[in-house]
C-alpha cells in the first residue's frame, strides 16, 4: 500500500470527527475488524 499526502483539499470538523471516532473505537484497547467479522460470521451459524 502506499500513500501520499496531498494538501489540496479542503479539510472540516466532520473530517476531525471521523478521525477521532475511528481513534476512540480502534486505538484504545477495542477489539480488531477482523475479530469483530469472524465473530459476526459465526454468531450467524451457532
């Protein structure tokens, strides 16, 4: 993967609000995507 920052858009407090949403629910201690898929694909089938 690869990524490049560009400083040509436009940035807003909904931008910020996303950023710190995705920090609160991942970056302190919740469980990852994949943990959260598998168990979702297996509450379906039990």
């Amino acid at each position: 993967m690869w990524s490049e920052w560009q400083d040509k858009g436009r940035r807003t407090p909904d931008d910020a609000a996303v950023g710190y949403a995705l920090a609160a629910a991942f970056g302190t201690g919740a469980e990852p995507m994949w943990k959260l898929t598998l168990d979702a694909a297996l509450s379906l089938f039990g």
